[in-house]
C-alpha cells in the first residue's frame, strides 16, 4: 500500500558553492521547507534579488522509508529549475518553477544517502517567466515528499498526475461519470476496483475489472450539482489495484458535476443560470515569507477572498499549490488557471510552455473550480503580431483543447494590444488588462472602452482580466489619480465597480490583486519592493477601505465600514465621511447625535461632517455598526502625504529621468504645454475611435515629452 514520506525537515542549505557535493556538508545552514532565499531580498526593492543556484542536501537511511520495493521523490514546487542527485548520480531535473514533479529515486543505500537538490532561478532564455511585474523567488518553497509504492502501482512520474482523471458530463438531471487511470506493471493476474461516493460517504457504484482495465464508467442519478459559492458539492472517485485481495496501491480525487457557458451576451452561467464572475486575482506570496507559505497561509487568504464575497479566482501568473485548487474547490470559487507565460515571448521556449500547460492540466484537471485555462499574460508587450507568439498560442490552444475538451481557452492582453491583433482570434474568451485611471487615462474610461468592443466584436466573450491601483497609509481629502493613497483607491474601485458590475456581457471581472505582492523592480509609493494594489496588506494584517466596497456589493454577509478610519487629522470645517454597506440604508452618529440617514442602490454612502474638536462618529446599518474618530487640526499633518522623488513609476521603467513627463502628472499640466497638448489630442481622437493601438502608442508618447 502506498506510504508517503513527508522530506521537509532539516536540509542542509547553501547559495555559497558552485557545485553539487559528494558528501554531506558541515558548514551550510539548515533549513525546513518550503523554503525560498528570496524571502528578504526579494521584497525590499532595487530590483537586486539573488537570481542563480541554490543547493539543499540532506542524508537518510533506507530503513526510514517505509519497506516497499519503489520510491518517489515527489517535489511540488522549485523555482525555477532543478536537478535531483542521489549519491552522486543525476536522477531527473525539471524546467519550471510552479508544477508539482517526481523522480524515482534508484541506486539507493541501506545507510547514508546523499539527496541533493539543485535550484536555480538564475536568468535564462527559455524558462518562463523571465519578465514580469513580480518576484521569482528561488528555492523548494512547496512540500517535498517520498511516495513509496508497490512494484505494481499507479503511474507517479508524467507530468506530475495524480493517476486518476475524472470526467463527468451532465444528461439532464444525471452525470455520465468516466473515471480513467494509467497504472504501472499491473497484469491479468491483478484486479482493480473503482469506487464513487457522494460528499457523505456513501457508495454510490463499483466496478471490478482486471488489472489491465484503465477506466470505468458511472452514472449518477440525479446529480447533486457543484454550483459555485452557493452550494460547492463534491464526489469523490478511487482507483484501487490488488493482487490476490491485497491491496497494491490506491488513488483518490475529488470532482464536481457542473456545466458553465459563457456568454458574448449574458456572461457567465453556471448550469444555465446566470452567475456573473466576479472577483480578484491572486499572487501566492506572504511579507517576509515569499512563496514559501504553509497550509495556514493558503487557508487565511482563501477565508479573506470567501469573506470579500468574491465568487472567482484568477490564480495568477502560473500553477499555484494544489491545496489552493481544493479549496476552490471546498468554497466553490470558479477559477481561471494559467501558465506563466508571460510578458515576453522567447522564441527558445515554445517547449516549455507547453510542459507547463500539461503539466497544468493533467495536475489540475478533476478541480471542477476551473473553468478555463489561460494561455497567456500581456505576452505582446514588445508587439502583437510576431509569427512565432502567434504559432505557439495555437500550438497551446490547440494542445489545451486536445488534453481537456470540457473546458476553454483564454488569455489577458496587455491594454495596448490592439483590439483586431491576431492571437486575440486563438483563444475561446478573451480578456484585458486596463488600468486607465492608474496607469493614464481616466476612470471613466474603462467601461466605455469594453462597450466599444463590445458593439465590434458582439460575439466575442469579453472580460475584464485586470484592473486596479495602488494604495499605502497615506491619506487626503482631496483624493487625485497617482497620490497613491487609500482615499483614492476607494473612489476608483468604487466607480470601477458602477462600471463594471452594471454591464451584464462582461464574462469575468478580477481586481489586480487581492493583496498587495512582492514585486524588488518597484521603487514607488514609499514602500520599495511591492505592488500596493492589494485590496488586502503584504502581511494580510489590514483590509484596505476599497475591500469593503467590494464587500458591500458581493457578500451576504450583513455589516457596516466607515473608511478613512487611518485618517483622523484633517484641517477642512467640513469633511467628507465615506460609509460602505450591503444594506440598504445608513444613519451616522456624531458624538452621540444623529447627523443623517441615508439611503443607497449603490451602497456607498457619503456623508458630509462638521469637522471641530475631536469627533466620534458611529455609523449604524440594521443591527450593524461601526466606530471611527476625527480631529480638526489646522495644518494637514505630513505624515499622510507621500514624499518621493524617482519614483519607478512601471515595474518596466528603469528609472523617472528628470525634465520628463510621467503618469504622475496632471493631464492640465500636459495641455499647458504644446508639444504634449498636441499629443493629448490625437489621444483623445484615436480613443473616440477606439484604435487601440494609436491610442496607446500617443499615450507612451506622452511619457516622453520633455517638461
């Protein structure tokens, strides 16, 4: 019977050599994992992170594994590339840093063992990613294990499976079941016996074949349906091989029976009713862990996003921790799963993304959470209609559809991608990145510019794959595009979410992000090292105002936020007191008198307050309420107000030269001079057009003119 070995304790650690050691070193640190070296240096900015080798060792005797004749070295995450060594001999490596990985481990010894493994994150041409707006943290930051196993098992080594792939397909008020396993050395004289049982535990089919039989089919009457956040119900199916009633080897999954379309018209539906996707992208890093987080840290962020109300999850830009999937799965989060191809396309590596995109497959494939697999992400920053990128986004739709013909393809383009580019004709859906009101441009853009591709291309399901802006502990009443403060983070997302939510085609929204992630090329917004476009901190310790907007409008959850609560001195006689909530009406107190009540379709409640003193303010909702203070003083108090100079405004800007114009600026500042006034307007006039390509092509212009 299978045993697994849990190998994360005590590896011997080092960045300090240049090769892998024939004996087990005195002299490196010890380590547990998950484990990355970029946990620091990876977050503090200056885009100087160590990128190159680490090497982990570790000795074992034969006698600490269990006593069957197989071993499997099972390694669910090393970035990005790694090399597996046995007592001086290379077993395996793997190109890749997201996706799970095994090598059987031969040539072992009754005592001593030598394992080392070999980690690099180090630049190259054919790895991805290699180019993007976050961190690659090097090292073994997910679990590694020893799967041990009967001579006759389950298949462990190809693309990383789980040796059972389920597949249901929905008849009416019924699910046809398939169940398909591949398994190793078995033989007539083996037999292997298929179970599925509902959430409950009860037995709901066997089916007893030989042990050549790879596959068995079930039909569930009136099946219990997976439908998303409402009621996420799973099955479960097992594959278990035996020889002469001895159990061999054994595997299970979970799987969920739904339908889903999307629609160019009504959007998302999910077993024919309409369920609007609605929700956040995720990065997998902690503050001063990097990627290297335990079950706990994957559980808090799944609480906070299920907390939110968000019903979808983009599991950005790259394979995430398979436990991540099963809680999708658990809270009945609709996912969009990609590779991280990303940024730059890499004529060398067309091989890679297509072992990333079975391996994200074959790994992934009984989550009934996935909906689509994304081919790609902003991967035509340096232009769209490169032969190459597009031969390989149909070589992976293509190979997509072949592995896995229940769901759809996708990508999310980078807003200046023009609307008619070629690869945006390979995928299923599509969607874009748009961050106009952050990067350029104004809030009130966003909407329209979807409408536009919209009445283009009406058949075509449209999403929108990123949107968002950057927010720390700085504050002001007089919120204003790129001040990087909490107050404008929240007037964005709060006609972000008018815009978006109110426009029924749109098959998928997801902020950019959740929380606030490891990015060492940014120097902005007086923290280095960061995106701060999180709706939650780093260190998942403070919810920014702008969450609770999204909370207003998603969650069920009954509740009163008063924002602003970081901003207590404030110089005006009369200021603006913002108040979010999913009910429908608001009263706010005032040192223990009534100031006003209101009402809301939108459920952002804006109150104006007479500023003198010091101020108590309670806002109630229902059974509901919430407390914050304010205090007039008579000069705004500086600690509020970002200080900067040099600010790297795009994770791809080396640096803000001086004399020049950047996103920073204010567009009446650019119409006061007329070489950049002159860009402005063709700007607008290609925008009223809605040619993406000269639009976004005047608006890099811009960036470039001289002061």
């Amino acid at each position: 019977m299978r045993k697994i070995t849990n190998f994360n304790r005590k590896w011997a650690f080092s960045l300090d050599t240049d090769h892998v050691p024939s004996e087990m070193p005195v002299k490196w640190n010890y380590v547990n994992l998950p484990h990355t070296w970029n946990a620091i240096d990876g977050q503090d900015g200056g885009n100087d992170y160590y990128r190159g080798t680490g090497y982990y060792a570790k000795t074992f005797d034969l006698s600490e594994l269990p006593s069957l004749p197989k071993h499997f070295l099972e390694i669910k995450g090393a970035n990005s590339t790694a090399g597996v060594f046995l007592n001086g001999v290379k077993l395996g490596e793997h190109e890749g840093g997201y996706s799970t990985f095994r090598v059987e481990l031969t040539g072992l010894k009754e005592e001593g063992n030598l394992l080392v493994i070999e980690v690099n994150n180090g630049v190259n041409d054919r790895v991805y990613p290699q180019k993007a707006d976050f961190t690659f943290y090097g090292g073994l930051y997910r679990d590694v294990s020893v799967i041990s196993v009967s001579s006759t098992h389950f298949e462990l080594v190809k693309m990383g499976t789980p040796g059972i792939h389920v597949t249901p397909l929905i008849d009416g008020n019924d699910a046809n079941v398939e169940i398909k396993v591949e398994h190793y050395n078995a033989g007539e004289m083996h037999a292997i016996t298929f179970h599925l049982e509902d959430m409950e535990g009860n037995c709901l089919g066997t089916f007893q074949g030989k042990g050549t039989d790879t596959g068995a089919r079930f039909l569930i009457k009136n099946v219990h349906l997976w439908h998303g956040r409402i009621d996420p119900y799973l099955y479960r199916a097992t594959a278990v091989l035996t020889l002469n009633g001895e159990e061999l080897d054994r595997v299970s999954t979970r799987f969920g029976c739904r339908t889903f379309v999307m629609d160019a018209h009504e959007g998302f539906l999910l077993n024919g009713v309409k369920y609007p996707l609605r929700g956040v992208s995720r990065h997998q890093d902690w503050w001063e862990l990097g990627n290297a987080l335990h079950k706990e840290h994957h559980l808090k962020d799944m609480e906070l996003i299920a907390e939110m109300g968000a019903n979808t999850i983009r599991l950005a830009h790259y394979q995430h921790d398979r436990y991540f999937y099963e809680l999708c799965d658990e809270y009945g989060m609709v996912v969009w799963a990609e590779i991280p191809y990303i940024s730059q396309h890499m004529e060398k590596g067309r091989d890679n993304t297509k072992q990333a995109m079975e391996e994200l497959i074959v790994q992934n494939y009984n989550h009934p959470s996935i909906v689509v697999w994304g081919l790609s992400n902003e991967i035509t920053m340096a232009g769209e209609e490169d032969g190459d990128l597009i031969s390989n986004h149909m070589m992976l739709n293509d190979l997509a559809h072949k592995m896995d013909p229940t769901r759809l393809t996708t990508v999310a383009a980078v807003s200046m991608c023009d609307i008619h580019a070629s690869y945006l004709k390979i995928p299923d859906v599509i969607a874009y990145n748009h961050y106009f009101g952050w990067y350029g441009g104004d809030v009130s853009m966003n909407g329209p510019w979807f409408d536009k591709f919209h009445a283009e291309y009406p058949n075509i399901p449209i999403g929108v794959s990123e949107y968002g802006c950057e927010a720390l502990n700085w504050h002001t009443s007089n919120p204003t595009q790129g001040d990087y403060t909490e107050e404008y983070q929240s007037y964005y997302h709060e006609e972000l979410i008018k815009q978006l939510f109110t426009r029924d085609y749109l098959w998928c929204t997801y902020v950019w992000n959740m929380f606030d992630f490891g990015a060492d090329a940014r120097n902005e917004g007086g923290e280095n090292g960061q995106n701060h476009k999180g709706l939650v901190t780093f260190d998942r310790s403070y919810k920014k105002d702008a969450f609770y907007a999204y909370k207003a409008w998603l969650s069920k959850e009954e509740f009163v936020h008063i924002c602003g609560k970081r901003y207590v001195d404030r110089v005006e006689s009369v200021t603006r007191v913002t108040v979010y909530s999913n009910l429908p009406k608001v009263e706010l107190i005032v040192n223990g008198k009534s100031l006003e009540t209101k009402e809301s379709t939108t459920h952002f409640f804006h109150f104006d307050v007479p500023n003198e003193g010091e101020s108590e303010i309670m806002a109630i909702a229902g059974a509901h309420t919430d407390t914050a203070r304010i205090r007039k003083v008579p000069h705004f108090n500086e600690a509020y107000r970002l200080k900067e100079k040099g600010a790297v405004l795009n994770w791809f800007d080396v640096q803000q030269p001086e004399g020049f114009y950047s996103l920073n600026d204010k567009i009446s500042d650019l119409l006061a001079n007329p070489a950049s006034a002159g860009l402005i307007a063709g700007f607008l006039k290609e925008l009223a057009s809605g040619s993406e390509e000269s639009m976004m092509g005047d608006a890099l212009k811009m960036r470039k003119c001289w002061r």
